[in-house]
C-alpha cells in the first residue's frame, strides 16, 4: 500500500500533525510507503518523520492563507496565488497520476488539507480520507468578496472523501463524510529530557525556562526584550534573539517539543501542533493573539477550555509586557487525550481495508 499525503504548505502545523500520524500508521505497517506530496522543506520533513522512512514529492496543491508574518494575512496576495496554483493543478494533477500509476501498487490519498486532493483520489480511483481541524471553506467565507467562491468550491471537493478524521480545535466541518473524532497529535518524543539540559547546558530550574517559538515565518523580536526578564532563561530558535545573555539557541536537530518537559511556559501564536504538544507536555501557554485568520480565536477559546494560559496582544509581545511573573490561569474544562495519532492511523488503516475488500469483490 502507497500512502499518498497532500499536506498543506501554509505552515509547518499541517506537516507536523501527518508526521506524527504516518509515523503511528508506520508502527502498525512498516512496509507501507509514505510518500510526501508538499512544498514543505526537506529539511523539515526529515526532522519531523525522523527514523521513520518517507518519499517527498515537492507539489503544492493548496495556497492556504499567504502571510505577512506569523501573525498577520496577506488576502490580495492569497487570491492572486489562489488564481496561479488553479491554472498550474490540471498539469500537476495529470503528472502525479502517470507517476501513482508506474508505481503498480494500491494507493490511498491522504489529505491535509488541500481540496484538488479530490480530484487526485477520484482520477486514480483511490480512497480518500481527510485529516484537519478545519477546511478553507471556513477560513475563506469570512474574508468575504472573491474568497466566497473558493469557499464553495473548498466544500465540494472536501465531500467527496471517504473518511474524515477530526483533529482537535476544530471549526464546523460539515462536509457529510463519515467522520472520526480523535484526541492530540502531539509527535513522539526521542531524547530524554536529561540529556537535552546536558547538551544545551542549562543550569536554570525549571520555572525560569521559557520556549519562544512563532513556527515557521517567526517573528522579529528585540533581544532587548528577553532582558527585561532577567530571572528567566529563554529558549529560542531565532538566532539575533539568542544574542541576549539569558537565552540559548535551539540546535537544528531538535524539534521544540523535546524541550517542552524542561520548561514551565511558552511564548508562541495560536498553532494546532504547537498546541497538541505543549497541552501533551503540560506547559503553560503564553498566547499572543493573531487578526484575520478565523481559526485563531477558535485555538484560543480551545486553549482556554484545555491548558494553563496566559492571552497576550501583540503591542505587549512587542513591548516585552510578557506575564511571566504572573500565574498561569487554570484550564476551565478537562485535559484532552493525547492518542489522536494512534487513533487517526487507525481510521487509515480501516479506510485502506474497505477499499480493498471492494475492490477484491
């Protein structure tokens, strides 16, 4: 069987969320292939599946919401890269089926949560199962204007999949597709927190680490800032922020959720995988509030509901107005289960199952 994942190349929570999913599905079939169809870096992909063996092919099926920054959208920019991706994907699309098909073996399509994916599965004949916590139809409505017809357009191609697997935080997805709903899908961790307070040499006690981390575009904050907090010590992955005395730089190699067991608070923008790592980790979240995207008070609202928290704007992260000498404010609602990656590979395995048992009568 070829896993055939479209995964979304808006950011790396998409990419994070189908690694720890597929290296799930893995456990249970090591000798299916994983083959990685985005535009998401190499790199990235490689530090996200580690030991666990994939292909990439480097396709780009859907535009997302470009950015500004990790807080800010670009709608002018998003509908003109929405006008050039649709003129490309038929060419795209006729070249990916040449290729599924040389390889001779059965295929199942795996969609994060690009909507030409449909097209994909219904030309090859392959069951199609969706993975989000939402679709661009309910991020595109609200931008209102030309965005409209994209919406309607993102709603049809999402019903016509075979499974739809449920991630937590999710908007309304009411795409009448028999749908699962799992818990976190945090990654696995593969140091032990020990070793990585020895490697990154760090002395501080537990209350006064703090991971910074605003996924992939980041943000351009003043070293100056972190030396506001003189008593916390900063983990960072940008280097002018590690400029700063109290701060380390995150090595390459390692993703932010091995750190997450050695610190008491995170400074980050609302996130899915972000999210299911630090709730999974039990870190307290320091939330810096994002405009113009809808899925960023649906995230803030779940933070609330499920995890330690504190809500920040963007002039006090700006301003170095942190909270960090603040308590955390408690969760209102229960701890959210953190073996949605076992259960989403699960669904996978079920769908794959059908399909061949159709196909063998």
């Amino acid at each position: 069987m070829l896993i055939y994942a479209c995964v979304s190349g808006h950011g790396f929570g998409h990419g994070s969320r189908v690694a720890a999913v597929l290296t799930a599905l893995h456990h249970h079939r090591p000798h299916w292939r994983l083959v990685l169809s985005t535009p998401l870096a190499p790199a990235f992909l490689q530090l996200a599946f580690g030991p666990v063996p994939f292909e990439q092919r480097p396709c780009r099926w859907d535009v997302g919401v470009i950015q500004a920054d990790a807080l800010g959208a670009d709608a002018a920019a998003t509908l003109s890269a929405l006008d050039q991706l649709e003129q490309r994907l038929s060419a795209q699309i006729e070249a990916e089926l040449a290729w599924l098909r040389a390889q001779r073996e059965p295929v199942l399509v795996l969609g994060d949560v690009a909507p030409a994916a449909a097209s994909l599965a219904s030309a090859l004949g392959a069951p199609l199962v969706w993975m989000a916590n939402f679709g661009w139809d309910a991020i595109y409505r609200p931008m209102g204007g030309a965005f409209s017809g994209w919406a309607d357009r993102a709603l049809a191609a999402y019903r016509r999949g075979d499974a739809l697997i449920r991630c937590p935080f999710s908007m309304p997805m009411d795409w009448d597709v028999p749908t699962t709903d799992v818990g976190l899908t945090p990654g696995r961790a593969r140091h032990a927190p020990e070793a990585m307070r020895s490697r990154l040499q760090l002395t501080a006690a537990r209350e006064q680490l703090v991971l910074v981390g605003f996924g992939g575009l980041g943000l351009a904050l003043e070293p100056q800032l972190l030396q506001r907090w003189p008593k916390h010590h900063f983990l960072v992955s940008d280097a002018a922020l590690a400029a700063a005395p109290n701060a380390t730089l995150i090595p390459p190699d390692l993703r932010p959720l091995e750190l997450m067991p050695l610190c008491s608070r995170l400074l980050t923008k609302p996130g899915y995988s972000t999210f299911c790592e630090a709730l999974a980790a039990g870190i307290g979240v320091h939330l810096v509030r994002r405009e113009g995207f809808a899925e960023a008070p649906v995230l803030e609202e779940a933070l609330q509901r499920h995890g330690w928290h504190r809500l920040l704007s963007r002039e006090q992260l700006e301003q170095g107005d942190w909270q960090l000498d603040q308590p955390l404010l408690p969760p209102q609602g229960e701890a959210l289960p953190a073996d949605g990656a076992d259960q989403a590979a699960a669904v996978i395995l079920a769908t794959a199952r059908l399909a061949h048992a159709a196909g063998s009568h």
